[in-house]
C-alpha cells in the first residue's frame, strides 16, 4: 500500500537527527517526525545539499549581475 500525504510546515525553529535516524523537525505548531533507514536519510540529504548549492550559485550570479551593472554605471558617469 502506498501512503501519501502533503504537511504544510512552516517556519522550522529546531531539526534533529536522533540514532535511530527519526528526523525531527520543530514547526510552528507543533512537530514533524519521520522515521527513515539511512539510505532514505542519505538521499534527503543530498536532495536538500544540492538545492542549498543551487540557491547559493543563484545568488552569486545575481550579486556578480548587480556588481557589474553598478561598474558600468559608475564607469558611464
């Protein structure tokens, strides 16, 4: 049987990781917890480390996009 459920969490004030691999995340609200082998743990982690790398370069190209147009302004002037 395959289970399926959307949780609409927002703002997470605490994450936790204990031994036996339940991730526990503190919400507005109350809590999360979801209970995975390390292989699935292991996947979410490089699910999520890929995205943070993705919104990093994102915002480098957006910093280095600005930092030019305001040379090229001050280079106009």
């Amino acid at each position: 049987m395959k289970v399926s459920r959307v949780i609409e969490a927002k703002n997470v004030s605490h994450v936790y990781c204990g031994w036996s691999n339940d991730l526990k995340l503190t919400v507005e609200g109350g809590e999360v917890v979801i209970s995975l082998d390390e292989s699935s743990l292991r996947a979410i982690a490089q699910v999520v480390n890929n995205k943070i790398a993705e919104q990093d370069t994102e915002k480098a190209e957006a910093a280095a996009e600005a930092a030019a147009e305001l040379a090229e302004k001050e280079n106009d002037e």
